[in-house]
C-alpha cells in the first residue's frame, strides 16, 4: 500500500470550526470543548466528492434517485484494485447504513427472540438496534493476551452452533484488530458447523496502518457457509462521507440476496439520498490518493499521539491498532472515575468505555483522525488537568 510523503499534509492539518453545521459529533458541546469521539475524521472530503456533489447539487432538482450498474461497477473495481478481493457486480445491494441494514435483518429475516452472537467490546448503535428488534444478545468478550486483542474461540464454539446470527467487525471496532488470515480461517470452520446467519461488518477496511492487511471472511467461507454470508461495506468511514449515507451489502448467494431485498422493501427502503451514489462513485474511482496521504496523516497521528494518551491514562503498554482511526485505551493507571473526571475538567471528549459494554468501563476510545493541533491541545489539556488531581 502506498503512502504518501509528509509534506503532502497541509489539508489535514487544517482546523475547521463544524458548529453550525448540525453536527451530531460538535453541536451539543460548550463552545470551548474538542470532541475525539465520533468515528467520523476532522478532515475535509477529497475534491472530486466535492465536485461530485457541487455538480449534482447545481442542477437544482433533488429528486428521488435509483441505484443503477455504476454503483456496484464502483465498488466491486474499487475492492479489487485495493484490496484484491473480487466479487461479481450482482452481488452488491446499495443500503444506505450498516446500522440500518441490521435492524432490517434482525426485524424481517430472524425468528422471534432470535439468538445473536458478537464480539465484546460491541458497537453499540448496532446492538441497541439489535436488542430493539428483540433478539437476545450474547456477548463473548476479547481477551487481551500477549500484546494483542484475541477472538475467544472455545466460547464461540459452545455458543453458534444455537445461534441464528453471528454478527463479526472487521477491523475490530474499538480495539482496531484486523483479524489474520489463521484466525479467519478458524473462525470460518467454526461458523460452518452452524447455521447461522453471518453478518461481517467491513466498514473500517481501508483504514489501515502501513504494512497491514485486511482479509474478509468471505475469502475463507466454504460453500455452505456463503450462502449464509453478508458482508458490509461503504466508502463513509475512508473517505469522511458517513452523513451521505452510501453502503453495500455483498451478498453471494441469490437466494439470501432476495432475501435481503424483499426485507429491504418491508422496511421501506427504496430511493438513496440524492447525494449519496454520486459521492460513493467518486470515492472509490477517483481517490485512491487522498486516501493513502490520509493514511499516512494517521499513522504519524497514532505514532505520536497513541503513547502520550496511554502514558496519561493507561496501565497497559499502548497497543497502536492495527486498522481505524480508534485509540483503545485502558484508564487503570487512574481509575475510570478519575479518568472521567480528568477528560471533564478538561473539556476532552472521547468515548468512554461503557458504551461498548458495561464490562468496558476501564477504556476510554480516542479518535485520532483531526489535525495534530487539535489532538495537541486535547492532551495538554488532560495532563493539566491530570496534575490538579493530583
């Protein structure tokens, strides 16, 4: 994978002021705090989205769209060119978020009461959507071992042969593992002794550190258990075009792809967001480099900022993640009271560790895709406040 030279960096480092834009992630805070939560970055769109969407929004109509060949062409090249990874055309069903597309299979394609298994820490937009369908939830936690985030296999393997969905991140939100080809594998042979449904959530693909590989389940699936597999995928994440709303599920099996179509329709999606296929073309035909000079922005990011927050925080050793943009920090060093009241004090929001499950609440999630004079004054403002609690 390529990365681009340091001196490249001169829009990443750029501050924007986003209040007054509805911000999910800005609005609600005092003017003065610095939000490190959202996994949305601080950096603006490349230029040929924004053509893209200045050019569709120039013509004045906004009217209901259709998904038509161009978007799965986009995205079935894209995946090949950067990923290696092939997959045919027909297999890619637009949906405009993971999040949504998972209600929609736990509401219109499981049992009653159905049985879903995921990896703990969990994204918990995703599991609330799940527990509000009614499924019963059970969360096998990772294990930190030997430097690194591990899948707990033998839980696994007393808990899917049950199952009725298996729901996998990869990359891992929040502790940025992106899963090895041996672990894959085993997880694959695992899954094909059930019956379950699969869901792989993909989302972070492309956002990986220098060296690192991300391999999708579907490359170690046996026939039986494709017909079973979904994965997800979107450029929101890569490309910082998350409010767009531009996704696909990959769907090999037809039988499972109408499936999903049929209980898209019952859930009413029809027509994607105006601006939604024009800025996912662009994304994933024109940007290849903007990408990898912002991936190489994080990286320096992760190298630089990752230690001074564990250093803060931490009791662990600091593990650089793998892949996204998501710091994982343990808070033992201070307590997770004192940790909570330090970030407050200093006006420093990331997510905090509970968010992902009640066992969770010694971590705290750092989103380090913002200019370094922002992660610069979120830090000095910790350690300040760190020292007044002492």
């Amino acid at each position: 994978m390529m990365r681009i030279a340091t001196g490249d960096f001169e829009d990443r480092h750029r501050l924007i002021n986003r209040r007054g834009t509805w911000s999910a992630k800005w609005e609600s805070l005092p003017s003065d705090h610095i939000s490190l939560s959202v996994a949305e970055m601080e950096f603006v769109c490349a230029p040929a989205i924004r053509s893209a969407i200045a050019n569709a929004a120039v013509r004045g109509i906004y009217s209901y769209t259709e998904v038509f060949p161009d978007f799965a062409g986009a995205c079935t090249s894209w995946f090949t060119r950067r990923h290696g990874t092939e997959f045919g055309e027909e297999s890619v069903v637009f949906v405009p978020r993971i999040v949504e597309a998972t209600a929609m299979i736990c509401a219109h394609m499981l049992p009653a009461r159905a049985k879903v298994i995921t990896l703990s820490p969990a994204y918990d937009p995703i599991m609330e959507v799940v527990r509000r369908c009614g499924c019963q939830v059970t969360e096998p936690a990772m294990r930190y071992a030997d430097g690194a985030w591990q899948i707990p296999f033998d839980q696994l393997a007393t808990m899917l042969p049950d199952a009725d969905l298996f729901i996998l991140t990869n990359p891992h939100n929040p502790t940025g593992r992106a899963f090895t080809p041996k672990e894959l594998e085993r997880l694959a042979a695992l899954l094909d002794q059930s019956s379950c449904l699969v869901l792989s959530d993909d989302i972070h693909c492309d956002i990986l550190r220098a060296g690192q590989q991300w391999s999708p389940l579907a490359r170690y699936a046996d026939a039986g258990l494709r017909t079973r597999l979904i994965t997800a995928l979107s450029p929101s994440k890569s490309f910082n075009i998350a409010g767009l709303e531009a996704s696909a599920l990959i769907v090999p099996d037809p039988a499972l792809r109408a499936r999903i179509r049929d209980g898209l329709r019952a859930a009413g999606f029809h027509n994607p967001n105006y601006f939604a296929i024009p800025a996912a073309i662009a994304a994933w035909t024109q940007c290849e480099e903007w990408l990898d000079t912002t991936l190489a922005y994080i990286d320096n990011n992760m190298a630089r900022f990752a230690p001074r927050f564990a250093a803060l925080f931490a009791k662990e050793k600091p593990v650089i993640p793998e892949a996204t943009y998501l710091f994982w920090c343990d808070t033992r060093a201070l307590g997770a009271a004192a940790a909570k009241e330090v970030c407050t004090a200093a006006g420093v929001h990331p997510s905090y560790g509970e968010g992902f499950g009640a066992q969770w609440r010694d971590y705290l999630r750092f989103n380090l895709a913002a200019p370094q004079s922002l992660l610069d004054a979120a830090l000095e403002r910790c350690e300040a406040a760190a020292q007044k609690l002492k």
